[in-house]
C-alpha cells in the first residue's frame, strides 16, 4: 500500500518538473596526454635524488661525473687563492688544496682519441650544465648520463621521467661531497594521479521562446578520460605534449552529472549567443533560420539545423591558409523557460532592458498554467490512489466470503449430512 501511495506522489513530481530542459554536453577529444588529480590529496614535496648513471661504451660515465665535480672544486679553490680573505671565510687554509689531476692525465693511455674527445666534450656539458641550469627537456640530460630517473618519477606519482620533468616548481643540478650527481627537485607528489587524454567540453543550451534569452549549463570546459570514465577538471596546466589538470572533490558539477549544474542566463536581443572556447573552439547558438560568418576574410552562411548549435574551428594562426572547420551539433532543440532568479540576475547585468521586462510579463502571465499543471498530475496521482483502494477493498470483500463457504460435516443416528 504503501508502495503505491508512493508511486502517485512521484507521478505528479515529474509531471511538475516535465520542464526541465538540461542539455547534454558536447563532448570533444584533442587526444593529447593529460593527467588528473584531486587537489586534497597533493602534497607539495622537495627530495634530493642521487644520479646512478647507466652504462657507456665509450667511457666510465660515474668516472666523467666525479672529475667534472672536482674540476669545479678545483677551480672555485683557485679563485678563492687569489682572495685570502675569502679563503678564511669559506673555511679553507693553506695546505687544504690537493691538485687534481686533469681529465686527460686521469683518462685511460691506452683509450683512443675518439673516447677521449666524447669524454671530454661530456664533461664540459655536464659542466655548463652544473652553472647553467637542467635543460627545460629532459631528452639531452639523460641522453649524457644514461639516468632514467625512475626515482624521482615514482616519488612523486608520474608514469614517466618526461612527464615529472615539466611538472617540477625547482629543479637544481648539483655535486655532493663524495663528487656525485644528483637533483634537487619540488612538485606536485601525488599517488593517486590518473593518466588518460584530454577531453574538451563545450555545453549547449537553449533558447526562450521569445528568443532574446539563452541558457546553458555553466560547466568545466576540460575533462581527462581515463579509460571508459570522463572526469571534469577545474584547471589545466599546459606543459607542451603533457597536461597535468586538478580538480577538488567538493566539485559536484561534471560531464557524469551534469544535470546538477547550474544554468547561466544570457541575454540575446538579435538571437545569438557566441562562447569562445580555448584551442580555437568557437560554439554559436542561432534561433534564426540562418547565419553569415566572416573569420579571417572568409565569408559563409549556414543554415541551422533543428538543435540550433554548431561549432567553428578557427585556425590559431590568421595568416594560415586552412579555412574554418564547421560541424553541427545534432541535438533535439526545446524551448526552456525563464524564473524570476533568471530575470533578476540579468537585470543586475544589463539594467531594465526591454527584453527582460517582456519575459517578466510573459512570466507572469504563464504562471497560473505551471500550477494548474501541477494540480493536473496530482489529480491523476489521486485516481490512481482511488483506483489502487477500490481494487484492495474487492481483493479484502472477496477473500472474506471466501472463509465463509468453508465446508461443514455434521453427523445424525439416521443419516451424514454434508452442508
């Protein structure tokens, strides 16, 4: 019984809500490798890491690291010979330089010219690359010391040494005591950080029936797909071939759920409604038949198809001889209606425009059939109640003469009645 009681209430609650006319988004994929990660779980962490180089076939690589460290003690020492009073200050004292050899009286007699100009042409990078900075690439630096830095990766949640490499805030090359390599580097640490491609949202909405207004879901333009599921993201940053987005869990607005978004109304007084979007994407809303374009001196008209949206792919460059890309949005177009929240904030906006106080009378004068709607499914949630009672109250008459007709054996001297 309850159950059906149940029922009828929420019949009528979708009847009252029959206008709702949230619009699925469009969904764009640009494929390029992004990550995702929830803000509450990042940690911002620095860590040094020791460079454990790989094997070379033309020199001894740990050997090439320790005698370009000692080439820069060796001639910081001597700069500070010609000063004795920093000499005093940095805490070195007669008798404390020892003379380091030079790398072609430590290389191998016996190597070849050619193993000893590679060694000596790697340890002048790795030099400038000791007073000048790590490469904004890592491609050149691994390349010189065979490192994979795997260490560095996996400490703070990367799948690769490229993509930890942009994503540090510092990274420093410097030598330890014992004339080692290693990184001093800062960032984002994050275990829980998902890998995918990057996906681009642009949302559609729709028109008043007057035309002048348009209202669309105010959702994250970025989403990353990670394998089947699609997660809106608050930000992005770009690293060149690798983005690294964020999001926070108290967002509860995505491309899953995208009816518990808000809406955002625009006023539209000649019927059109352009939103730019980033990489180019430019999506237009029309309520008229059709539209002329002009992008970098190329005219075109189009003709709007039933959902009334389509978006252009404008070439970043404008010199660029390649013409817009046009593509329609083929969704179902419905009249959506405006409240009161709508108009007040619109006004807020733009002040008593015309438009506006023609929606407010339009508003008012519709009112009463929102309401006479509502009573209209309630009243069908009552005939079915009504209907759900009759049928219970027969099943309840029926089975009561069901146990009055119950079968009675009496016995007399003459004879066995059944009755």
């Amino acid at each position: 019984m309850n159950t059906w009681v149940l029922l009828s209430l929420l019949i009528a609650f979708v009847g009252c809500q029959a206008n709702s006319t949230t619009r699925q988004p469009f969904i764009i994929g640009d494929n390029n490798p992004a990550s995702v990660e929830y803000t509450e779980d990042t940690v911002y962490s620095c860590a040094h890491f020791l460079i454990h180089p790989g094997p070379n076939q033309n020199y001894d690589t740990s050997k090439m690291i320790s005698t370009t460290c000692q080439s820069l003690k060796t001639r910081s020492k001597r700069f500070l010979n010609q000063f004795p009073v920093l000499k005093w200050i940095f805490g070195q004292h007669p008798g404390d330089i020892k003379e380091v050899p030079t790398m072609l009286k430590k290389s191998n007699a016996s190597s070849t010219r050619r193993r000893n100009n590679k060694f000596l042409e790697d340890s002048t990078e790795l030099r400038l690359t000791l007073l000048n900075g790590l490469p904004a690439k890592p491609h050149s630096f691994l390349r010189l010391l065979k490192w994979s830095g795997s260490e560095m990766t996996k400490f703070f949640g990367y799948e690769s040494i490229t993509q930890a490499w942009p994503a540090m805030a510092v990274k420093k090359l410097q030598c330890t005591s014992r004339n080692n390599a290693e990184i001093y580097a800062c960032g984002r640490r994050n275990y829980g950080r998902k890998f995918g491609t990057r996906k681009s949202i642009l949302s559609v909405g729709n028109f008043t029936e007057l035309g002048t207004i348009y209202k669309y879901t105010n959702i994250s333009e970025w989403a990353v797909a990670v394998g089947n599921e699609i997660i809106s993201v608050d930000s992005c940053l770009d690293y060149g071939t690798f983005q690294e987005c964020t999001v926070s869990r108290n967002n509860t607005c995505s491309v899953s759920n995208y009816e518990k978004c808000d809406q955002v109304a625009a006023l539209t007084p000649n019927q059109l409604f352009v939103r730019n979007f980033d990489n180019g994407f430019v999506v237009v809303a029309s309520n008229l038949k059709e539209h002329e374009f002009t992008i970098y001196g190329h005219n075109s008209t189009l003709h709007m198809v039933d959902s009334k949206h389509l978006f252009v792919k404008i070439p970043m460059n404008p010199k660029a001889t390649e013409l817009p890309k046009m593509r329609t949005i083929n969704q179902d177009s419905e009249l959506i209606e405006i409240n009161n929240e709508d108009l007040n904030y619109l006004e807020a906006l733009h002040g008593p425009h015309p438009e506006i106080i023609k929606h407010r009378i339009l508003l008012k004068s519709k009112a009463p059939n929102g309401l006479q709607e509502c009573f209209f499914w309630i009243s069908v949630g009552v005939l079915v109640l009504a209907h759900v009672a009759v049928v219970l109250v027969w099943w309840i008459t029926r089975r009561n003469e069901n146990k009055q007709k119950e079968s009675v054996v009496v016995f007399s001297e003459e004879q066995v009645c059944i009755e």
